[in-house]
C-alpha cells in the first residue's frame, strides 16, 4: 500500500513537473511568438485616439458617470517617438530618478525614461522608456481635463490645447510648474505640476470663474496605451490595468481580458487608485480621497491598434461667479521599488498601494520572504548570498519536522527485513500484506508519510522565492558570483557548446546551464541515500525525475536553481547524519554502484 501510495505521488509530481513546464515555458513562448506577428501586423494601421479638440466643451458627462473614452481620429498617420517630441512645445523633466518631458500641447506627462534602469545588463544600453508621447503608435501617456454637464457649453481645455509655460521653465523636485490656459470667456484654468525626488507627480487643477455665471466641471484623469505589451500570459504574474478601489480592495484585468469585454466599471469610490503596469514599473493615478470618483478600464480600436485606458471621473466641482476650485491628483510614474511603494502607502495614506507589485496568493509568505532577502542583502551586499542565508534559515525553521520525518524514514529501513518477512509470509494475500505492514507501522510509531511533510510544507516556501525573484525590480539584473550576472534570468551558460568553449548558440531547450545541472546532481545523490524502491516502474520513475528537474529548471531564474541546489545539498547532509545516528546504513554508494553496474542479461 505504501509502495503504491509513493509511486502515485512520484507520478502526480513529474505530470506536475511536465505540465507546468508546458504551461510557464513553452506557452509563454508561443504566445510570445504570436504578439510580436500581431504587432508586425498592426504597423500598418493609422489611426490615432485623440480627446476633444482646443477649445470644444470635452463632451457632456456620461450618462453612466465614466470619464471620457478616447475617440478615434481616423485622419492622423503615425510618427516616429522623434517627431512626436518635436510636434509640441515641452517642459524638461529632471529628478534623480526620471528624465523626460511634458507636452505643452494637452499638458500630457508622456515622455519619461527612468535613470536608474536600463534594457539589459549592458551598461551602455538605453535607460527604459516609460512612458512615450501621443502620436506614436505605441503611445501611453497621463492625461488630465474636465467635463462639462450636457449641452452646457463650457469651452474647456482639450487634447490639441496649448498651455503656457513660464519662460525656462522645468520640472524638477525643487522647481514645480504651473501651466495657463484661457478660455475666453471668463474661465482660466492652471495647473501645477510638481515631481518628488522619486517617481510621484503632483497635478493640482484649478479653476477660476471671472464670469458673472457659476460653473460646473467634472475632473477626470486618464492612463492610455496603445499596443499590446509582449507579456508572459501565465497566472504567476498579472501584467495589465489594475486598481484598488474602497472596500472592494485589488481589481486586476489582463489586456485579453479587456479585449474581450465590455469594459470593466467598478462601484464609485472616494478612496483608491488605477493605472497599467508592467513587470516592474506602472503608471497609476491616485485621485484626492474624501471625493467620489468613478473608475473604469476600457478598450478601443485606433485603427487596428488596440489602445487601452484605466480613468475616473470625479464628483462635480463647482466654481462660483467671481470664485475659484481646486481639485488635485497623484500620479505614480516609475519602478515598483518595494521601499518606495510601501514608503508612498504609508506617508500619503494611499490604500493598498504595496499590492501594485503582484506578491501573488502567498502575499502572507512572498512579501516577509523579500524583506528578509532584502534585509541580508543590505548586510552582505549580495542577493545570491543573502539567497542561500535565507536557505539556511528555512532549514532551521523546518528543522525539527525534518529531523523526525528523516527518523521515521531511518526507522523504515530498519524494518525492511520485517516487511519482506510479511510478504514471504503472505505472498498471495496483498489486503493481509498491507494490513500486518500497517500494523508494524503502528507498533514501531513510524507514520509511512512523514518523509513527504517537509517536501509539502515546504512548497509554499518555494513558490514565495519564485515570486520574488521574478517579480521584484531589486532582483532585476542582480549578479551573483561568476556567469550569473541576473538572478532573475535563468543560467546563461549551457552544456551543449561546452558552457562556451564552443562559438555556438543552441536552440532555447537546450540551454541546460551548470547550476541546473547542479541541482540535478544534487537531487539525484539525495534520493540515492534511500534504498531503490522494489517496484521497477518506481525505480525508473524515482530515477528519471532528477533529469526531468534538470532540464524543466534550466529556464527558470538563476536565484530559484541556486536555492534549490544549496537546499538539496543540505538535506543530503542533514539526512545522512541522522541516518548515521540511527545506525542505518547509507547506501548512497551501493545505490550509485548499482544504477550504473552493467546489468546482466536476460535468458
């Protein structure tokens, strides 16, 4: 019973091993092939998404309260990201962390690169480009306005409107800007921008009403991509709009599933925050609290660009005859540090803000296991380090469990004599078989599933470090010691061109690098301490699944094998002292001998 219950798990965990490759890895990949043909494809179209034109009212408010959807202009052709800086007038952008410009023509925020990050390791590669201007294809910019109530005629500042800037003026933390527009007819709008020493914009709207007549103007706020962003397409990281809206707490909604509906359109709200992100950085919008807004994600064609946009559309302003409103909205624009989101979430009260980064269903283990990396990090100055330290500190949490489990399994050795007494005894009879097996089980005090505890125990664990090293920005581009030059990247060196002797470059599955192959060793020496199962299919299947490990870890980050490997080789020590200290044999060597002995043949 024993023997079978072992081989139906060995069986579950290598179909677990094999679909999960199929699913992380080769779909991934074919999906990711299938963008990039649909995204050929789209340079074709012309269409640009514009708002209103200069000096028309933005359109009356939605009857159903949404904030303006981007409309189509069907007449306006693509540039380039050097034309489009070029069309309009800017105000430079420069902080510590951000360099960039905002377009004085719809006082977009659409053009922001971050100093800190570039494309790969490369030092001299490109900085990441954030955000790009309107009138590229691959636009994705913030936006702010107002609506007017329906057939009001309010002429408001639109997406071709032209601000005045002071003379020289530019963005930095200790130089805010404030814009100009007048209507015309009574109303002069400003906006003040400012920037802090990070990634957090300032828009502070104001209106002032030198007309004779109160006026009425529903602000809103707006993030639009155009494209579809090359995204892994798998459940262990969302990629796409999101937001955190009252006691409705995270809404997450992927491109494809944007697509494919109406449009998403969560309850108003006087608290939260919306936006797009990406892997490691996002743009959000975080309206002032204490004022309702309505949130909404949607979805438009620009020809045959998909374009996609998160907004809300705040609670009427009003603005009396001689008087003056302000309304004023955050805007988060860069990489999803941990300390900076969680710093933002604690000192501007911004709700949930740390679930901008996707910590995943183990947020209770993945977000304490990168404090804790991090935290070692700040010590010893390396990430691979401070990965094996935490390695150390997971074996001493579990280690009395796997002290017990290893003795239970030191005890089932020792009973083998006794169990192949049982079979000799009834060999004919398997139910009378597994009924004096279990009841040996029960007078020894052995519990025959102890050895898969800190394996299951442990699986939480395993998925959190997963989580944190391919969704955190500090583990980006983190070296460890020799070719690992990324933890987040899996292992760049392979054995099929002799880990670089040879000036060849394989095919993707064949990258099986030297920490892979590591792990694998180090798994297959941890199972040859036992002794080989008696059932042949078992012993193939125990046998085999070190290589099937091999070659599905090859792919995943470097930070991940390395944990596994340090892990492995500590349970092989941990296991063969216990052992010794039972008097069971390890038969690590008798195992090895025979699994490569010549064996005889048949007849």
């Amino acid at each position: 019973m024993t023997e079978n219950r072992n081989m139906i798990l060995a069986i579950a965990l290598s179909l677990a091993v094999l679909l999960g490759w199929q699913y992380f890895v080769a779909k991934p990949q074919l999906e990711k092939a299938q963008i990039a043909q649909q995204l050929a494809e789209q340079q074709a179209g012309t269409a640009t998404p514009a708002p209103a034109a200069d000096g028309a009212a933005a359109g009356g408010a939605a009857t159903d309260g949404s904030a303006p959807t981007v409309g189509l202009n069907t007449t306006a052709a693509f540039v380039s990201r050097e034309e489009a800086l070029a069309k309009s007038p800017r105000v430079p952008v420069d902080t510590p962390e951000l360099i960039g410009s905002i377009s004085l023509t719809g006082a977009r925020i659409d053009d922001l690169s971050l100093k800190l990050y570039r494309d790969t390791i490369e030092p001299d590669s490109p900085l990441v480009k954030l955000l790009n201007p309107f009138g590229t294809d691959h636009a994705y910019y913030a936006e702010f306005g107002f609506m007017a109530p329906a057939g009001a005629g309010v002429k408001l500042p639109g997406a071709d409107t032209v601000w005045t800037a002071p003379q020289g003026a530019r963005l930095t933390p200790s130089t805010p800007v404030t814009l100009t527009w007048d209507n015309g007819s009574g109303l002069v709008f400003t906006r003040e921008i400012s920037v802090d020493a990070h990634a957090m914009f300032t828009v502070k709207d104001g209106v002032a009403n030198t007309s004779g007549t109160a006026t009425t103007v529903y602000p809103y706020g707006l993030v639009t991509r155009y494209g579809t962003p090359q995204v892994p397409g798998t459940w262990v990281l969302h990629e796409g709009l999101l937001g955190v809206f009252g006691d409705e707490g995270l809404t997450e909604t992927s491109y494809k599933d944007l697509k494919d509906s109406d449009g998403v359109k969560p309850a108003k709200v006087a608290s939260g925050w919306l936006g797009i992100t990406d892997k490691y950085w996002a743009t959000a919008l975080i309206p002032e609290g204490g004022v309702s807004f309505q949130p909404r994600f949607s979805w438009a064609l620009a020809g045959s660009i998909d374009t996609y946009q998160a907004n809300y559309l705040r609670d009427p302003l009003e603005v009396p005859a001689g008087g003056s409103a302000v309304t004023e909205t955050r805007l988060f624009a860069g990489a999803k540090t941990v300390a900076r989101v969680d710093a933002y979430e604690r000192e501007l009260g911004i709700v949930k803000f740390d679930r901008m980064i996707d910590w995943g269903w183990f947020y209770w283990i993945t977000k304490p296991m990168f404090l804790l990396i991090d935290w070692l990090y700040n010590l010893v100055g390396n990430f691979g380090i401070a990965i094996l330290l935490v390695t150390l500190i997971v074996k001493a949490i579990f280690f009395p469990l796997a002290n017990k489990s290893y003795a239970s399994m030191s005890k089932m050795k020792m009973l083998q004599p006794a169990m192949a007494d049982i079979k000799a005894k009834y060999p004919d009879d398997k139910v009378k078989q597994q009924q004096e097996t279990m009841e040996l089980y029960k007078r020894e005090k052995i519990n025959p599933l102890a050895g898969c505890l800190p394996i299951v125990v442990q699986i939480p664990v395993f998925f959190s470090l997963y989580k944190v090293l391919y969704v955190t920005i500090e583990m980006r581009h983190a070296p460890f010691f020799g070719w690992i030059h990324d933890l987040s990247a899996s292992d760049p060196t392979t054995i099929f061109n002799l880990f670089g002797l040879i000036p060849w470059t394989p095919p993707h599955m064949l990258m099986l690098g030297i920490w892979p192959i590591i792990m694998g060793i180090t798994m297959f020496v941890q199972m040859k301490l036992n002794p080989a199962p008696p059932d042949p299919t078992q012993a193939m299947l125990f046998t085999w699944m070190p290589i099937v490990f091999t070659f599905m870890m090859a792919s995943f980050p470097a930070g991940l094998v390395i944990y596994w490997s340090w892990n492995n080789s500590l349970s092989i020590l941990q296991q063969s002292l216990i052992m010794k200290k039972h008097g069971v044999k390890i038969e690590l060597f008798d195992n090895l001998k025979s699994t490569f002995a010549k064996k005889p043949k048949a007849g």
